[in-house]
C-alpha cells in the first residue's frame, strides 16, 4: 500500500486542525510539515498537539523544508499566493482549497498549472461536487421549456466567513449560465425592482451561526418547482475531500485539475 505524504498550509486553522487529525487516522497519508505564517504565536509547536491529537513530531513551521508528495492550501487568499510561488519552486502538487481568490490571483493558479499539478475548487466537498453535475444535467434539460425557467441560489455559512456570496453559490452558478445561456447575475433585491427579466441567475446569501455550508438551487417552471440542496453537517467533508484530492493530484502530469477529476465524472 502506497503512503501519500503531504503538507499542510494554513495548519492551525480550523481546517488545517481538522486536516492533521483526519489524515492521522488514514493509513494511506503521512503529515510531513505543517505550515502558518511568520508571526503565528504556535510557531514551533508539534502539530498534533496543536489540533489535540498525539504528538507527530511535525512541528508548525513558516517554511517549507521537506519534500511532499502533495500540498493542501486551505488558507486565505494573500497566503494562497504566497504558497503557490512556494509549490512551483518545489515542483510540489497543490490542492488550491481556499476560496475567495480575486482575478489576478486566480490567473495565478492558472499560470502555476503549466510547472505543477493543481486541484483546484470553490469546494472540496464530494456531494456538493455532485450537485454540480446535477444542476448542469438539470439546466441543459430545462434549457428549452417554453414557459422559462427561473434560477435561484440560495446559501447559508457561518457569521465568520468573509466572501459573499461563496465561491461555491458563484459556481453553480457559473455551470448554470454556462448551459442555459442567463447573462445577469443578480445579488439580492431590495425595492421596486419589477419584473423578473428571464435571463437572470439570483444568488442570496445567509450569515447565521456556525453553519458550516448549505446550498440551494432552484429551478422555478410554471406549476413547478426543481430544487437541489447540499448541506454539510460539519467541516470534515471538505477536509476528506481536500485529503482525496491530495491521494489524486499526487504525481500526477503539471495542469489544472477539478474535483470532476478526483471523483471520477
């Protein structure tokens, strides 16, 4: 059985904690480094004690000083960057598991993947990957209904997250149009805004709690009603998927990969 050895970046986190946990668990990977910025306060700290598991003598360190067989970034967008410099000079594949990259840093990605190997996703969650090929199979058979076909995309996170509305909402999304043609996007309504013109996508966003992911499509026709929900009841199930990916992305040929790639679609 082969054993996938990987890094961590942005390891104290509350993603990077539950990464080091669940892949101490999976006899198939191997935590080899553990990274966080310059100034992190637990800098030097074993990184299974960090995140309240044994010691795995890897501590949470600022550079990257092993070879790994892959990378998973689940940090924020500046450190993202930052990191991918990091994986091209070391010819190291990357899981890119942040969200809320801006134009310039997503041309980034996507220049890396020319020297490395890169997964790359608004979501590492498997079902919501999913219910992406629902929502196109779905869109391009409802393309043509006389009637119109209404689209709205609702989603629910924590009170800490900073992008709105998700990476994952502006996904679906951008599947959607991509096969049913809607050119307005529309973030939420307020007024007399009128009529609903028929080629628009409307995304709403929901700030509540520590809800960790919920997304709604829904397909309104005349007389009825499509929708396609996914909800995560924690943050392991983008931890597992992001740990799938890295299983997958590991010596695999340099480009730009997708979750589609990982779970076989």
């Amino acid at each position: 059985m082969s054993v996938t050895s990987i890094a961590i970046h942005g390891a104290a986190g509350r993603m990077g904690k539950r990464l080091i946990a669940l892949a101490s668990t999976d006899h198939q990977l191997k935590v080899v480094a553990a990274l966080e910025h310059e100034q992190h306060p637990e800098l030097g700290k074993d990184a299974g004690l960090a995140c309240g598991i044994m010691e795995l003598h890897v501590p949470l360190a600022a550079h990257l000083n092993v070879k790994a067989d892959a990378l998973i970034d689940f940090s924020i967008p500046e450190a993202a960057e930052r990191i991918l410099g990091i994986c091209v000079q070391h010819k190291t594949p990357l899981v890119m598991a942040t969200t809320g990259l801006n134009e310039r840093q997503k041309e980034q990605v996507s220049e890396a993947s020319v020297h490395i190997p890169i997964v790359w996703s608004p979501s590492m969650s498997l079902t919501v990957n999913l219910a992406m090929k629902l929502v196109a199979t779905a869109g391009a058979a409802l393309k043509g209904n006389g009637g119109g076909v209404d689209v709205e995309i609702i989603e629910r996170h924590h009170r800490m997250k900073e992008d709105s509305p998700s990476g994952t909402a502006l996904k679906f999304g951008e599947i959607i149009s991509g096969v049913m043609g809607q050119t307005l996007h529309t973030h939420g309504r307020e007024g007399i805004v009128g009529k609903r013109p028929p080629h628009e996508i409307g995304y709403h966003a929901v700030r509540t709690g520590d809800n960790p992911g919920e997304h709604t499509i829904i397909f309104g026709l005349l007389g009825e009603t499509l929708e396609v929900s996914v909800k995560a009841g924690n943050r392991d199930c983008y931890a597992m998927g992001a740990l799938a990916a890295a299983k997958f992305i590991a010596g695999k040929k340099p480009g730009l990969y997708s979750m589609y790639d990982v779970l076989g679609l």
